[in-house]
C-alpha cells in the first residue's frame, strides 16, 4: 500500500470532520465521500479511527455515515453471488399455458392434491410480480408428518420463484436486513425450529403481509438509532403440523402427504435444469407483460371465504382472472378446497374453550376443580394439551393464563368435603357465546344435567375416532409443453401428460 495516499486524504477528510461542528453537510461533498471510499478500501485502520470522530462530533448517523461511504462494491457483492439473473422470454407468453406447465412441473416431483398443485403455480407467480400488488400472501407449506416432501417443494418453488433466498435458519436481525437489502422471495425451512427459537422473528414475517404495514422498527449502529426496515416481499414457510395463528391468517396452505407406494414421483435433484431455466424465462416474461393490468385489477372476493383468506388470495384470483380459460374457475375451487367457507378454523383459544365445554357437557357438571379439568383435556389425544408445553402437557400455569385471556379466573369450589380451586360453569357462559359458533362441531350435542355433587373424573369416550380414509385422489402427472420457442429448451412430452383439472372444475360455485 502507498502510505503517502494517507496524509494527502486525511487533510480535507480532516478539514470536513471539523467542519461539520458547524455545517452539518460538511462530509456530503463527492470528493471527500470518494476520498472516505479510497481509504475505507486502501486502510480500514485509519478508516476507523476517521469513524470515531466522525462520531464524536454526533452530528451525523453511524448508520448514514457507513452508507454514504460504502464503496460501488460493497453495494453490488452481496445480491450478486446469491441471485441468478433471468433473461425474459424474447416472445409474449400464454398465462394459460404458462400456469398449466408450472403446474405440471411441479407434480413430478410433489405428491399433493391438484388444488395445493394450482395454489403453488399461482404463488410463485406472484413472486415475480410482488413490485404491483399490494398484499403478498405466505405461501404454507405443511404436513402432519415428515417425509411427506414438504422441502422438495420448497425448493422446487425456489427454482421457479423471483430471486429466491431458501434458508433453514436465519436471526432475526439478518432477516430483516436481508429483505430490504435483496428484496427477496424468502424461503424458511423448518420454521416451526426456527420460530420456537426466534419468537420475535414471527412479527417480521406478519408485518409483510401488506404493503402498508411492511415496516419494523429497529435500533441499529452505535448510537442504537431506531431505524425503519422494509419487510415487504414473498414468504414461503416450510415446516410440520400448524404455524401460529398470526402466521395461518395470512397463508396460503399447500398441504402435502406422504405417498403410497404405487405413487411415483421424478427426483429434483436429478431434473433436468433446463426445465427450470425455461419456465423461468416464460415467468419473467408474463411479469413484464401483465406489471400494469396485475396492478390494476380488483378480482371478487370469493364468497364464504373469510375476509383474511380473500386477501391473501386477492394477487392470485388476479393472475387466475388475467389468464382465463379454466384458471379462474380452478383457482376458486382450489381457494375453497384449501381454506373451507366460513365458518373459519378456529383459534386456539376457541379450540380450547370448545374441549372445556365438552368436559363440562360430559362429566354434566356445574363446577369443576381445576387439576381434574385440565387432566380432562390432556387425557385426549386428538387434542393438542396432551402436547402444548413443547412435547409435554400442558402446565397449571399455562392452562390459567389462557382461560384469563377470556377474563376466566380460578376460584375455590367445594365439591362434597373438599375445597380446591376450580371453575363454576357459568363463568365460562359469557365466553361460550362470544366465541363458540352454535353451528359448528365445537358445540357438544350432550345436554346439561345439573349435578352439584357428581364426582369430576372423566370417563373415555365411548365412541371410537373415526378412521380416515385414505386419500382417492391420483397423482397428477407432467404435462404441458415448453416448447414456445423449440431451440431454447426439450419440450415436455405432452402425450404421458393427465390433466389437471376435470369436468367439476367447471362447473358453477
């Protein structure tokens, strides 16, 4: 290094840095900035030491002052290594097409009803044209258990989605960082690990949800400035059995099952990369085509649907609708097979005073203690109490808390000689009405039967679960072509391909 450069940069550096007691945009001059640069890459050391007192004038931003003085460079490393830039397709492309060939690609590789197939050819649409809409809906990708394939289509939606960022893990501080800086379609796998670790990272992932309300605030640098981050971009969430409620509100559910062995699926790993290069290519190209009448458009909402489910699905209907044919249809179904009319899923708080309600209604009791009422609802397996506390029942503590969300508090209760804490039925009444729907399985068909001294145990049921049964619905094969333009890349073979969609996909609503 040419330590003579040193003394010559530091002089005006100097000068500005004393300057800015009294001109706080002594250090914005182009030429002290470039020479600021020169030494930040020639000299970090010295580079330091200028920082601090540029800090000790406390007349500008850490935060500013590092962004002002970062190199060309140090802006274009990171997104350069990490996202492969994707030519358009050099002709105009059919949406229809488009979509049925997206679909087809992805059941080679995924075992999954046609409806989650359609969902995820939508979804990852909509990561290229994320700049013109105005709600980005998280694409949930669950399963009851594992080996169901659930990262083999997270990672085939990262071959097909716009500037995919697929992680197992990630800080939370990073991930905020990393959705302004890239701009993202972020790609979580394991998220139920990765938020039982990082609970604060669940507030990052909601606040993307729409556009208006994709900023969090954070202190950075070392002054601790509050800082505003943009969270706006895709999501696609991978992991086993339910995410938060928060999280499910604002979904998509892909919902994957483990295949049988007659059900045969192609290996990702081993597909052909041009596959991929293609329909990439052809995405690109609907984006730049469909930018102004995506933004544009306001498709119905979906009647029965609940008001958050028609949100997340609101830049889906609007590709379905721009396209035709048989997506709009397709998409509807797809949207009312995946989320159900209302009445909605309930929370877990609700599901919780429906397990209580049941326990009353079975033991016919107007008081209970509260040991035997919680040791009712861990005793049954279908329900999530038996689990609750991280693999173990849930506790005395947690089980008070939540019944206190409903403004339920424990009191003494006398049953027979005995006196514990407990509840009384009708604290509960108040709570039942608000949030238990009269029309729904959560309500038991039992009639109550007072009886203020009848004992607490709770008996089995006597009526077996029933058995599912197993999935009928087939496999849905490769299909369409991508032959748009033969030179660029093989064409599927359209002759081994099953459609998609049958005759009830046409049908009215």
């Amino acid at each position: 290094m040419n330590t003579a450069l040193i003394p010559e940069a530091q002089s005006p550096i100097q000068l500005a840095i004393r300057n800015l007691e009294h001109d706080a945009g002594a250090l914005y001059a182009p030429a002290i900035l470039e020479l600021f640069r020169t030494l930040r890459g020639k000299d970090p050391a010295a580079f330091a030491r200028l920082r601090a007192q540029v800090k000790e004038t406390k007349r500008l931003s850490m935060v500013e002052f590092d962004k002002l003085t970062a190199s060309s460079n140090d802006n274009n490393r990171p997104s350069g290594g990490i996202f492969v830039e994707v030519e358009p397709w050099p002709d105009p492309v059919n949406g229809t097409v488009l979509l049925d060939d997206v679909t087809h690609a992805l059941a080679r590789h995924v075992i999954a009803d046609k409806e989650t197939l359609r969902a995820a050819a939508l979804w990852v649409t909509f990561t290229w044209l994320v700049d013109v809409v105005q709600v980005a809906p998280i694409a949930n990708i669950t399963a009851p258990e594992k080996r169901c394939g659930k990262s083999i289509l997270l990672t085939a939606l990262g071959k097909l989605a716009y500037r995919p960022l697929q992680v197992s893990n990630i800080a939370p501080a990073a991930l905020f960082r990393s959705i302004e800086l890239w701009a993202p379609t972020l790609l979580i796998d394991e998220v139920d690990a990765f938020l039982a670790a990082h609970e604060d990272a669940r507030g990052i992932l909601n606040a993307g949800f729409t556009r208006d309300s994709a900023t969090v605030i954070r202190c950075v640098g070392d002054d601790h400035i509050p800082t505003p981050f943009n969270v706006w971009g895709a999501k696609a969430l991978c992991g086993i059995g339910k995410i938060a409620d928060t999280l499910a509100d604002r979904s998509v559910p892909l919902r994957l099952r483990r295949r049988t062995p007659g059900e045969n699926v192609e290996s990702l790993r081993h597909s052909d990369p041009a596959l991929w290069d293609c329909l990439r290519a052809r995405l690109a190209r609907f984006a730049l085509d469909s930018a102004e009448a995506i933004s544009k458009a306001r498709p119905t909402p979906i009647p029965g649907l609940n008001d958050r489910a028609n949100d997340a699905w609101e830049p889906l209907l609007a590709i379905a609708d721009l396209v035709g044919e048989h997506w709009p249809k397709m998409a509807r179904n797809a949207a009312i097979t995946l989320h159900g009319l209302e009445g909605e899923a309930p929370s877990i708080g609700a599901e919780l005073l429906a397990d209580v309600k049941v326990v009353f209604d079975d033991k016919r009791a107007l008081k209970i203690f509260g040991a035997d009422l919680l040791n009712a609802l861990i005793a049954d397996e279908e329900a999530p109490w038996a689990t609750w506390n991280r693999g173990k029942p849930m506790s005395p503590r947690q089980f008070s808390a939540k019944l206190t969300d409903f403004g339920i508090k424990s009191k003494d209760v006398r049953l027979g000689l005995e006196v514990k804490k407990g509840y009384h039925l009708e604290q509960f009444t108040d709570a039942f009405g608000r949030y238990l729907s009269v029309d729904t399985h959560l309500t038991s068909a039992t009639p109550l039967q007072p009886s203020n001294d009848k004992a607490c145990s709770v008996a089995e049921s006597a009526i077996a679960p029933t058995q599912k049964e197993p999935s009928a619905t087939s496999k849905a094969t490769v299909g369409a072509s991508c032959s748009d333009v033969a030179d660029k890349t093989p064409p599927l073979d359209k002759e081994e391909a099953l459609p998609l969609w049958d005759e009830n996909d046409t049908e009215e609503l």
